[in-house]
C-alpha cells in the first residue's frame, strides 16, 4: 500500500518535500501513463545580468553561428553547468 501524498502550502514546500523524500513510497509508477500538457507555460522571471561587452559580443557571435538567440544560448549554457556543478 502506497502513502497518501500530503497537501503542500507552497510550490516550495512541495519542492522541499520531494527533494527529500523517495516518489516511489507515494505513486506506482507502473500504472503512469503519459501526458500532453499543451498549454502548460514553464514558470520564469526576467532577470538583468552585466558583462563585459566584449563576452556578451562573443556569446552573440556564437550564438549566429548556432542560428539561436543568444539569450537561449546563455540558457543553455547555464543549464548545462548548474546540471554538471550538481553532479559533483
């Protein structure tokens, strides 16, 4: 028998709790099926961010010949680094 999943106050403290608690306790996974959520948005917040101008030239340059907007371009590599710094 599986636990009951608690109530969370917050996004936080749900986030809080699953960090620190195993999912398989809660959901058999083997009965999931997959989902579409077509109009679910991630949640994000602008930011302001200073740097040398000639990185934010250079991320610019590069991010031209990856035919992406530079501001996915330092997304990406701020997400491949905090995914590289958690690992360790």
């Amino acid at each position: 028998m599986k636990k009951a999943v608690p109530k969370f106050r917050t996004e936080d403290a749900e986030c809080e709790f699953w960090a620190s608690h195993d999912s398989t306790d809660y959901i058999d996974w083997r009965k999931a099926r997959r989902a579409t959520l077509p109009s679910l948005k991630p949640s994000s917040q602008t930011i302001s961010i200073r740097m040398p101008k000639p990185m934010l030239d250079r991320l610019k340059l590069l991010a031209n010949k990856r035919d992406v907007p530079y501001q996915s371009l330092l997304k990406m590599f701020v997400a491949e680094r905090l995914k590289a710094e958690f690992k360790s």
